[in-house]
C-alpha cells in the first residue's frame, strides 16, 4: 500500500511539472513562428543573419511582447509587437524605460538576442 501511495505521489508530481514545449505563447499552442503569420515573414525577411538578428518573447505588464532585435533598427529599439502583430508604441521614454526595466525575458524564438 505505502508503495501506491508513493507511485501516486510521483506520479502528481511528475505530471503537475511544467515543459517549456507545453506552454502556451501568445496563445499559441507549439512552435509560435510557424503559427503566428505576420511573426513568420518577420522571421524570413532576417532569416538569413541569426547572428545579427533575434526575435524573443517577454511579459510585460501581465502581457507578452514579440520584440525584434535587429542590427539595423540598433539606434530606435522600437520593434515591440503585442502578440497579435499590433506595434506597442513607446515613444514616451518613461514608458519606455519602464519597460525595459520591467519586462521579464521569456524565451528566444529566432536568432541571437542582440539587446539586453
């Protein structure tokens, strides 16, 4: 008996655990680049500079972001997407400033995180 109970508690345990391929982005439910439109022609108009490019995925006031890393936007970091393609406006650089010391990093989802 104590062995049952001892299965059943690893077996709670072991299902209760969360893998990073199990949730959900932006709703999405896998890989998000290949399932979210407007974030997979981002992905091939940089698809040929990993290096120098990355997408990567942040919460951000109970929200996720999609923010474009790209070497040639480098001056402006301006290039944050709600998860729906709609471009977040941070022209207010206390908002801004708020943000890039709030957000909480999520994941990269393409190349190499290029900004801190």
């Amino acid at each position: 008996m104590r062995n049952l109970i001892f299965a059943l508690i690893g077996f709670v345990l072991l299902s209760c655990s969360e893998d990073a391929e199990d949730v959900l982005n932006c709703g999405v439910d896998g890989n998000m680049i290949e399932k979210i439109e407007w974030l997979s022609i981002e992905v091939d108009r940089i698809r040929s500079s990993p290096e120098i490019n990355g997408i990567v995925l942040y919460k951000y006031e109970g929200r996720e972001v999609v923010e474009l890393q790209e070497a040639i936007r480098s001056s402006t970091n301006q290039t944050q997407f709600h998860c729906d393609g709609t471009r977040i406006d941070f022209n207010d650089s206390e908002k801004f400033n708020d943000y890039l010391q709030n957000r909480v990093e999520l994941k990269v989802l393409f190349g190499t995180k290029i900004w801190n």
